[in-house]
C-alpha cells in the first residue's frame, strides 16, 4: 500500500472521533486532529476532545499542543500536519485525520494560495472598530462587502474576519478568489470521507451533546476561562455564550439555548463547504462502510 491519509471530515457531533479511532486501530496507526480549537490545552469540555482512553488508545497528534496564549494561523496547522506525517510514514503507511475545520484539510490537501500583502494601515482600523463594537461589526461589514465570504466563510472566528475584510478593501476581490488556485502535489494518496446524518438526527446529537457538556462541568470550565476571553482562542461557540453570562447579558437558561442554535449553524456551515469538495465520498460514521470506501479507493 502507498503513503496514503485518510481523512475523515463532517459537521459536528457527526461521529468523526469515534471513526477516526476504529479505523486508526484497525490500521495500527496514528491520528492527526484537523480542529482549530482541540489543540489548545485550556479547552476540553467545551471543544468535545476525544477522550482519556482515546487519547491513550491511539496517538493523537494536534491535541494539548498549543497554548490559547498562541495565535495559529492555516498555514501554522498546514506545516505541522505536513511534518508530523512524513514521521508517521516511516513507520506506518497510513495515517488518519479527523477533523471539522475545513480550511485546515483544504490547506493540508492542497497547499495554500498567495496572497497579496495588505496596507498595515487597513488592518489597525478594522482592529480599532472590533475592539469598539465587537465581533457583530465584522460581520455586518463582511455581510456587506463579501457575501460570499459570509455565506461560506469561518463567521465565528475575529481573526478570519479581519483577514477577509482587509483583502476585500486593499485588492477589491473576495479572499475566496485567492484561495481556489492550482493545488499542490503531495507525494502521499488521499482518501476523503464525509460523514453524514440526516438533519433532524444530526441536530437531535447536536443538542443532547450540549446538556452533556453541561453536565460534565462546561460552566465551570468557561468560568475558569473568562478572565481570557479577549483571546482569539475564546471565540468559540460554547464558551462566548457563556461569557456573555458572566458578564450579566443573557440568562443561563438563553445562553445554553443559545449554545445549542450557533453550533447547529455551525453544523450547517461545515456541511456546505464539504459538500462543495468533489473529493470527499459521502460516509456514514460506522468503520464497515468507511473501510469498504478505502478499500475501494485504494483499489482503483
């Protein structure tokens, strides 16, 4: 068998963790997480790691890796992935990642795009404006100028924002022209799978995951990260909601509802940009139908 990823992609609460760690066993290889907030040590609950026994079942690489302190970039994320699986291949032909940041895997899969440097200038103002009315300014000016972006784009991440904006107003064009250029050889097979469920179940797992995290202590966890929720890290579902309840601006209650209604949006999202890539073979999330997607891959 050549060099070969797969890559086992979906919206959230799709069962990809699960997937992922059967089909690493199955191969007796490792894993490398493709989730822009997983790597990060202060986050657990709210970011649905896999488990201890997971974690100790299989070697996971891009998990507890990085500090919230540390701002990573696409390109940060695509070198690592790039690394880390040359050193897998000298041991294990395969190598699985799992994850739900579509920017991630496309960067990985594909390489990045150049694109041009901006005005220092453009940004110190779009930053000034965020730090003044928060992150609903970003998106009511992206919304504005680059629809594209807002319908397709990372819409929960500040720093995703900024960029966008700055490309859009420095070159006139949408940053998702910069980004759909010739892709990058890799000297590695890809196998893409895309896990999906129905709508009502997807979000039915969506919700109950979210009393789960209750339960296991995610108010307790934001708590002890609300002192940082300025960072870049902090912006994520799950945690800013309940920010907002600390800070007296919405009930518990309205928050984990709230919860609950932008990560389903956040599902919807993940769904259309993996839906957009030719290359991903719709899978459900049970290792028989994945391995028989492989297997036929591999064979053609």
């Amino acid at each position: 068998m050549q060099n070969t990823c797969i890559i086992i992609a979906g919206p959230t609460s799709s069962g990809k963790t699960s997937l992922a760690v059967a089909l690493a066993k199955h191969f007796s290889t490792e894993i490398i997480s493709a989730d822009s907030r997983q790597c990060y040590r202060e986050l657990n609950i709210g970011v649905a790691k896999p488990s201890q026994e997971q974690l100790a079942e299989i070697t996971h690489h891009f998990i507890n890796s990085h500090s919230i302190h540390t701002n990573l970039s696409v390109a940060d994320f695509a070198g690592y992935a790039i690394d880390t699986i040359q050193t897998i291949f000298e041991k294990n032909p395969v190598v699985v990642m799992v994850g739900g940041t579509g920017l991630y895997i496309k960067a990985f899969a594909e390489g990045l795009d150049d694109i041009p440097a901006v005005d220092p200038s453009i940004r110190e103002t779009i930053t000034r404006k965020f730090d003044e009315e928060g992150i609903g300014y970003l998106l009511g000016e992206i919304k504005r100028l680059d629809p594209d972006y807002y319908n397709n784009g990372e819409t929960q991440n500040p720093q995703r924002l900024i960029r966008a904006l700055e490309v859009k107003i420095f070159t006139g064009k949408s940053i998702g022209s910069f980004q759909s250029g010739k892709k990058q050889s890799r000297n590695f097979d890809l196998i893409k799978l895309n896990l999906q469920l129905p709508r009502d179940e997807l979000y039915s797992r969506i919700n109950h995951r979210v009393d789960l995290m209750m339960t296991a202590g995610l108010l307790e966890e934001a708590a002890s990260l609300h002192r940082y929720s300025a960072l870049n890290a902090l912006q994520t579902v799950g945690y800013k909601e309940l920010f907002n309840y600390f800070d007296g601006l919405t009930s518990l209650e309205r928050a984990i509802e709230l919860i609950k209604q932008n990560t389903r949006h956040y599902a919807k999202r993940q769904v259309t940009w993996f839906k957009k890539d030719a290359e991903m073979l719709p899978c459900i999330p049970a290792l028989k139908e994945a391995l028989q997607l492989v297997n036929s891959s591999i064979s053609n």
